[in-house]
C-alpha cells in the first residue's frame, strides 16, 4: 500500500500555532500545489472557513471559540457556527429580539451585509418591512415579525434621540456644539474614527444618529466603527494603503 504523502498532522499543526490560514499558507504546510489536497485534509480534521474576507481564511472547529451569536473573530477575520455570511445574517435576523437594519447587522457581523440581507429577501429567506425612514429585515414567518415588529416600535421609541449611553440619555445642545466643532478640528481618517466612536457610545441606531449630528454618510461612520472594532488603523496615515489621488513623477531633464 502507497503510503500517504501529505499528512494533516502539518495541518493542524500550523493552525494551531497561527489560530488562522490561507489556503496558500496550508498548501506550503503540507508541501503540496493542490487545492484538492488541502481540503481533503481540512475535512478529515472538521474545518470552518470564514465568512468575512471572502472565505479565504481557515481554521479548526476545535480551534474556533464562538460567543453567544455563534460568532469568533480572530484578527478581524470572522467565523460562524452557520457558515456563510448569507446564513449567518439568516440565522441572526430571525433569532433577533426586532429584527436588524443594515447598519445594526453590520455592527453585529462586523462586515458590510446589505447585499446579504437583500439576497435573502429576494430568497424569501427574510422580509423586509420600512420602519421610520428605513427598511429593517424581519424573520419570514408571520407570527415571528409581529412580535419583532413590537418590539422594534419599542426600541425606537426609547431611541429617538441621539444619546451617549444609560448615563446621559440626551445630549444637551452644548454638548452637541462641541462635538461637532471638535469634530471639525480632526483629519479625514480621524473624522471618520471618531463617528465610529460616538456611534457605538449610542448603540442601537447610533450610526444614523451620529451621521444627522454631524451631516455626514451613515455609511463614512459605519466603515468608522468597523475599523476601530477591528483594530484596523495604521497611525499617521489618513487614507488607507492606495487612497486618494496617484502621486505625480518628476520627469528627469535631460
């Protein structure tokens, strides 16, 4: 009998000591060019892929510790007991107290999912009902988005101002003053950081709220709490790697 060229011992190994892989990482584990080969070994050990990043990171069910919402996260890269991120959303949606709008899956998924979600309601996987100004994505059956539909008129009866927390319900109009004149102070980056900031302080609702405040894009502090949540900032820099405009080059006289 062949004996086996490639072990899953190299597997294992290498996620247990990095926690997270790439395919191309397992594959120079396991010295091999082939995808097929790798898979074959990650079935043999129960894997799970990630559902942010496109998939393209792997490790161990044994490895992976989800929270209460079935969730793990390692490194910003984010894993599900449900598997993608369309199931993900599915599962969390229906499992919701009132259901989610986009920007409260995002806070929960820590990744953009509207087309997730909207994927889903084309499925007739999840319904989508507007609610003050916006639409919220409910569980299918009719019993079920009733009762998350109460519970929605509640949460936005309690939240229908800006406020910073149980302490301080509602911002007083200095407080508002400073914020925004503080806010007018602070770089591109820093702008976008600090929305982020007060709009987690808020909580449910809080990028909407923030964005009225300071009249800018729901979607600019969404992207601003994403990245504090996923520590994904390089100080002195103000746009990511490759933003803005293309630098010009000198031409040499000759």
């Amino acid at each position: 009998m062949r004996p086996e060229q490639y072990h899953h011992d190299a597997v294992k190994s290498l996620l247990h000591q990095a926690k997270i892989a790439t395919i191309g990482e397992l594959k120079e584990a396991l010295g091999t060019t082939s995808d097929a080969t790798v898979f074959r070994k990650l079935q043999g050990l129960g894997y799970r892929s990630s559902y942010s990043h496109g998939g393209r990171f792997y490790t161990l069910e044994e490895i992976a510790r989800f929270g209460s919402l079935g969730l793990w996260g390692f490194r910003a890269v984010w894993f599900s007991r449900f598997g993608s991120l369309v199931s993900t959303a599915e599962a969390l949606v229906k499992a919701a107290e009132a259901g989610y709008d986009a920007a409260e899956a995002e806070a929960v998924l820590h990744v953009e999912a509207k087309g997730a979600l909207l994927q889903l309601v084309r499925q007739e996987r999840l319904a989508r009902e507007r609610v003050e100004g916006r639409y919220v994505y409910l569980a299918p059956d009719a019993p079920t988005r009733r009762a998350q539909l109460r519970a929605r008129s509640v949460y936005d009866a309690e939240a229908s101002r800006l406020y910073l927390g149980p302490g301080l319900r509602v911002l007083p109009d200095e407080l508002k003053a400073a914020i925004v004149l503080f806010y007018s102070l602070l770089d591109e980056r820093q702008r976008r950081l600090y929305a982020g900031l007060e709009a987690m302080k808020v909580g449910h609702g809080g990028d909407t709220q923030v964005a009225e405040l300071l009249g800018i894009d729901p979607g600019t502090v969404a992207r601003g709490r994403r990245e504090l949540l996923a520590g994904d900032i390089t100080p002195g820099r103000v746009r990511r790697a490759g933003g803005g405009r293309p630098s010009a080059k000198k031409a040499s006289p000759r």
